[in-house]
C-alpha cells in the first residue's frame, strides 16, 4: 500500500506546531496532525509516517542507528 502524501492527508503544514531540532539552517522539524507523524529539514520536503514506523525511527534514534549522519 503507498503511503499517502501530506496533500492527499488534507493537511495543511502551515497550520501545525513544528518543533525545530535546533535553530540553525537545516534543522529537523516534527509535526503530530492526529495519527500521522510529519518530518522536514528547514521547512523543505515532508515526509509521512504512521504511528509504527515513527516508533521504529525513534527506536533507531536511540539505538545510535543515526549518528554517523552528524559526523
């Protein structure tokens, strides 16, 4: 099954709360819009993620699965 878009959600991106990873260009950014969870790099391009695969990145967050992307 294809994961839908952000337009096809009717969602719109202006309207929600980011939280911003830092306040420096290219900074992560994290919406909740119900069971949908979105991410963006400085307002950019969004990407989609239902409630199991959020928790799979947060796993790999702190599994360390990410860290060699900040070296």
């Amino acid at each position: 099954m294809r994961k839908p878009s952000v337009e096809e959600l009717g969602i719109d991106p202006g309207a929600l709360e980011w939280r911003r990873s830092r306040t420096d260009e290219g900074a992560i950014e994290v919406a909740f819009a119900g069971e949908w969870t979105l991410l963006r790099t400085s307002g950019e391009l969004i990407s989609v993620f239902d409630e199991h695969e959020w928790a799979c990145f947060l796993d790999g967050v702190r599994k360390g699965e990410f860290d060699h992307a900040v070296s």
